[in-house]
C-alpha cells in the first residue's frame, strides 16, 4: 500500500521549473509543510476517515505521521483515484481521460488500515459506524471526507446514461467516463457546423463552482478555433443572477459573455429533460415554466452531502445547510455539537470551499486541531475560507482565481495578476497543478 507516486520534493520541483516558469511558481505550489513527524505525538487514539478522495487521503498521510502509535482505519470502496481538476480538460478535449486516474492503494501510507467499504449509518452519540458489510467500528475520532453525492434525478428525465449516446447531452461532473463521452458530444456538436448549445447551473452549492462556467468558454474557444462561432446560438442558463460568488469574476464572466455573444438567462433553473425531443425545460421563480430547444445541453446536478450524512446527527440541523451539509465550525473544522468528529472537503456546509485547493488549505488546519483535542489544548488552527479556481477562459488563457471568506482576494503569486487572463496560468492548470495534488495527497503540501 506504500507505493507512492509521488517523487520526492526536489524532483517534483525540477518538474516545474523544466516548464519554464521559474522558481517563483515552483516554490507556492509545493511549499513543503515541513517535516510533520517533527510535532508527533504518542496516542492509542482510533482514528477513522471515512472516505479517501483527496481529504481522506491527504489526512491518512498526514495523521500516520503525527500520530505516533494510533490506529487509523480508512474507509472507501473505491479502487480507482480520480484527479477530478482534470476533468474539464478531459471534457475539453485537451486531457486524455488516463492522465486523471489512479490506483487508491498507490496513495495509502503504510500502517493504515484500508477497508474496502462505505459507511451507511453514522452513530456520533456512540462513536460508531456501520459499514455496507455489516461491519460497526468504534472510534475515538471521526473525520468525515466522503465528498458529495450528485442528485441527477432531481431533474426530471435526466439519467447519466445519456451522455454520449448521441442525444447532444453532457455533463463534467458525472465521473471520468462522462467527461470524455462529454467531449464526444461537443465534437459531434461541433461537426454538425450549426446549432444551439446550452448550459446551466445548479440551485445547490456545488463543487469546483467554476466548471460550468469553464465548460462554457471552452465550448466557445473550440468553435471560435472552428471558424463556425457564428453559426451557433449559445446561452446559459442560471437559477439566480449570479454566475459566481466573488463579484469581479460575475461581472467579468457575465461581460466577457456578451462580448461574445452569449444569451445569458437569470433565475431560470433547470428541472426536466426530454430527450429524444431534445428540450429542456426550465422554472422560474414565479412557478413558471418555459422550454427550450437544444443541440448540446450541459448539465450540472443538485448536489449534497451523501445520505448516510444527511440521515445521522451530523448534518445542520437549521440555517442554510439545514438537511443537506455535514455541520461544523468553518474555521476549526470540528463539529459543532459532536467534538471529536471533524470534516473535510466537499461535504461539509460551507458557502464554497468545495475545491482540491480548500482540501489542501483545510488539511493544514485540521491536522494540528486533531493534535491539539488529543493532548487537551484550545483549537487555533483557523480556516481562512481559502479555496481556488483557475479560471479557464479560453482553451490557452485562465485567471487564477482565488479568495476566501467573504470574497475578498487572496492571492499567492505576486507576480500574477488575479484579475486578468493568462497564458501562465493556462500552464499552471494543464501542466503543474497535477504535482502539486499529488503531493497534498501524500501530506506534504
């Protein structure tokens, strides 16, 4: 379980200076978080970490080293890792779908007691959980990291076996095999040499908010690239009249649309598919509702966390994460109410943070937390909101997005203008960002 990917520090750090950037883009992305063996301590604790997407294993890696001497179970059926960042370029036509896959056991750190299993009952009042094998373990800590579950069946009609059969129907968030069979329908799009493509936005909170967006403006690049963009009638479509949470990125996106001749749709939401008919039908928000045809249609889901979370004491009980979002404090981490269970990632109710860059962010708080609740010492660790999103603007151009609680701008490279396109940063996400995931999976980062 302890053959590692990832080559060591020195050598992922020639891999990007061989790209041509310089140190100065080398240095933030794999800004080692020292030696964490050098803040271990001795523990009996059980450590269980349900879930081992990028929270779930950059936690293993980091806990089998800070904890000496506890007993850490990870839990996930999965056999297969997916680099999920590169799935828009898998989309886009510009990744082959093997350079985002994996093996789970390749990232597990010796020590670590892997199961082959998924929580379905979480009892936090007992310690316990209950796997899909009847299995129940008691822990002393519980970190939760299983992600989101996509709620495709909340629109009507929608079945993600549709993608890639020719019916113009696509979606980047429906696993690896749906990016790629995304691509195949904007190429058939494409080829057709007219049309009408659209593209939505989902009512929840979802994760890597600025994939729609990036779907969008690659479609655009490609059939600019085809000579054929005058040809094609392109809209989005979005349930309320924001397409991005930081305000300079929503009126950016929305301008650089209309510039580009984009129709853009407020509060419209996406509720039913017929697709033989090729229609979508849209609500708004007087109840309302109107139908429009379509080409291509890009569909992105109602997002939440898991039901196994939704259905124990873990979820918010009140506010706007009621029902939905596992409950914790937005800077420690731990859960409000049950304190030695603490979140990571996607699942937890967040107003965003639901990106590979927040993971590594919450990674660094929730590592010393834990540290700090074993040995009986005050939480200080904080989350500052951080989360990032390259914003791919064009097959070639992206803006490195990125800011934290509030939207206020928190940028990590002096040199990178936050608020403009460029090719550099294009580079960041197609050619460097992978090794620097690899190496927060590992806990280096």
């Amino acid at each position: 379980m302890s053959n590692k990917k990832t080559p060591p520090a020195n050598e992922r750090r020639r891999d990007l200076l061989k790209l041509g950037l310089g140190a100065t883009v080398a240095a933030p992305l794999l800004s080692l978080a020292g030696n964490a063996s050098a803040n271990a301590i001795q523990t009996s604790a059980h450590v269980v970490i349900s879930g081992a997407g990028a929270g779930g294993l950059a936690m293993a890696n980091r806990l089998s080293r800070s904890l000496q001497g506890a007993k850490i179970t990870l839990i996930d059926a999965r056999q297969e890792h997916h680099y999920q960042p590169g799935w828009t370029l898998v989309a886009s036509g510009v990744w082959d779908k093997s350079k985002t896959l994996s093996k789970t056991a390749e990232w597990i750190p010796s020590g670590v007691n892997w199961l082959r299993a998924m929580v379905t009952e979480y009892d936090p009042d007992n310690n316990q959980v209950t796997l899909n094998d009847g299995q129940t373990l008691t822990y002393d800590y519980l970190i939760v990291a299983t992600g989101v579950e996509l709620q495709y069946e909340r629109i009507e009609g929608m079945d993600v076996n549709l993608i890639g059969q020719g019916k113009g129907i696509g979606s980047v968030y429906a696993g690896i095999e749906a990016a790629a069979k995304t691509n195949e329908e904007i190429e058939r799009f494409i080829a057709k040499g007219s049309g009408k493509g659209v593209f939505t936005l989902s009512p929840t909170p979802i994760k890597c908010a600025g994939a729609p967006l990036k779907m969008t403006f690659t479609t655009l690049s490609r059939l600019e690239d085809a000579g054929v963009r005058d040809r094609f009638d392109m809209h989005f479509f979005t349930p309320s009249d924001r397409v991005f949470s930081v305000d300079y990125y929503n009126d950016f996106v929305k301008q650089r649309w209309t510039e580009q001749g984009l129709t853009r749709h407020d509060f419209h939401r996406l509720t039913a598919i017929d697709a033989d008919r090729k229609e979508a039908t849209f609500t708004l928000q007087d109840g309302s509702e109107v139908k429009e045809d379509y080409d291509f249609l890009h569909v992105v889901p109602h997002m939440a966390a898991p039901q196994s979370v939704r259905e124990s004491e873990l979820i918010f009980k009140e506010g706007p994460f009621a029902g939905n979002w596992m409950e914790v404090d937005r800077e420690t981490l731990q859960h409000t109410r049950y304190s030695n269970v603490f979140g990571i990632g996607d699942v937890m109710g967040m107003p965003f943070n639901k990106t590979a860059a927040s993971v590594k962010m919450q990674a660094s708080v929730l590592e010393p937390n834990i540290i700090a609740h074993i040995k009986g010492q005050p939480l200080l660790a904080k989350h500052n909101g951080y989360t990032s999103c390259p914003m791919i603007t064009a097959v070639g151009k992206a803006m490195l997005v990125e800011f934290g609680w509030g939207g206020e701008l928190l940028p990590s490279f002096s040199f990178i203008d936050p608020k403009e396109e460029s090719w550099a940063v294009w580079i960041m996400k197609d050619r460097m960002l992978q090794p620097a995931y690899n190496a927060m999976l590992v806990g280096k980062v």
